[in-house]
C-alpha cells in the first residue's frame, strides 16, 4: 500500500513539473496566426459547450416570437456583432477577421443553441475566444431583442436582413432621442447663439443677452415713472 502511494505521489508530481516546465520553456506558439491542435480545440470545445449548457439552463426564456422584438434588437446586432460575426450578405471585418478561434457564423449558432444558451453567452461572453460580456454594458432588457432577432437568423438571406433593417428604422427602433425633440434642441442651441456679435477688435457681444437685461430692468424703470406721475 505504501508502495501504491508513492508512486501516485511521485507521477503527480513528474506530471505537474512536466506541465509548469513545458509553461515556462516558450515552446508553445501562442500566436494568433496559427491554430489549437487538434486534441487542444475538442478539449476546448467540449469544455465551453458543457460550461454553457450548464449555465443556461436556468435562464428564464420570455416570449421571443414577437416580430417588433426582434426588429428592437437588429440594430444593436448591427452594430454590436458583425464587426465580429458577419452577418447575411455581410463578412466580418478586420478584428474578426484576425480572432483565434474565429468567431462563428451566428446563423449557425442560432440553429444549433436555444435561446436561453444565445442570451447565456451574449451576456456573459467567453473567456480567452475575443467574445466579450456585453452584460456589462447592457441590461437582460437590451440582451433580449437581440437574442430574438439572432434566432430569425437561420432563415435570413442577405435581402431579408437589409429589409429587416430598413422596417427597423422606418419603426424608429432604437432611436436615441426623437426627431422632433432633436430639433428642438438644435433650434435652442441655435437661437442661443444666433444673438451674439464679434466685433472687429475680436470682442463678442451678446446682443440676446443685453435684450433681456433691458426687458428686467423696464418694469422697475415704469414703475419709478408711475410713482412720479403720482406726486405731481
């Protein structure tokens, strides 16, 4: 039995100074350039598709077939996800284009994962993959209309994404201020600028300014008149 025990001991302990040597000779090529083998990429795989099943299976899907739902989120897709993913009709640009592991076809994804592991990873993102958590910027509020548009994404050819983001802005989806209210404050801005002067010697004068001040100042010039008329 002692026997037994030392030579688990002493395994475990070639093992463990086989791994900390193999970390620290620089023999590992960590570039971006070139990918796991094969053994690294299912080990991999199979931790990150486990981890995430895991995890979402308590996350409390809502009612995602609302078509309004998914027109809320493709805006935020737009501009959150195809730098990196792509999207239909559309390659990922250079940052995605650089990514190891490369991130993947959302269209796949989304065939493949339920809603509840798309929203898991959305939020929370994947260490060491370049998929951030956007949960740390977004509430499950902003998440899930773009979890709703993701799961149209099978079915989507590049036409019918660039009409979903056209009936997303002629909806007004994802507007950050009103266009009337826009308006308005270009036009404050504007009326509080339109009233001041430069002059030649590089001095401004706010003529806006000066009306005002004259307006303050003639019910007390009124009043100081009425009070003389009443003497005389």
């Amino acid at each position: 039995m002692k026997n037994v025990l030392l030579t688990v001991v002493t395994v475990t302990l070639i093992i463990v100074l086989g791994i900390t040597g193999f970390a620290y000779s620089g023999i590992y090529d960590v570039s971006a350039n070139n990918g796991h083998s094969s053994v690294v990429s299912w080990f991999l795989s199979a931790t990150r598709h486990e981890s995430i099943a895991r995890r979402a299976k308590d996350v409390e899907v809502p009612d995602l077939t609302d078509e309004s739902l998914a027109l809320a989120g493709i805006n935020d897709f737009n501009s959150m996800c195809i730098g990196c993913h792509g999207a239909p009709g559309i390659g990922p640009e250079a940052i995605g284009q650089g990514l190891n592991p490369p991130a993947p076809d959302l269209a796949d994804e989304a065939a493949e994962m339920s809603a509840a592991e798309l929203f898991w990873v959305t939020k929370n993102g994947i260490m060491m993959t370049g998929m951030p958590a956007w949960g740390a910027t977004h509430g499950d509020d902003a998440i899930w209309p773009v979890v709703a548009f993701m799961t149209k994404l099978p079915d989507l050819d590049a036409d019918g994404y660039q009409q979903m983001l056209t009936a997303a802005a002629g909806q007004g989806h994802h507007a950050e201020e009103a266009p009337g209210a826009a308006h308005s404050h270009e036009e404050s801005e504007a009326s509080a600028t339109s009233d001041i002067h430069v002059h030649d010697d590089g001095t401004e004068h706010d003529h806006g300014a000066a009306a005002k001040a004259a307006e303050e100042e003639a019910p007390a010039a009124d009043d100081h008149s009425t009070h003389q008329h009443n003497e005389d």
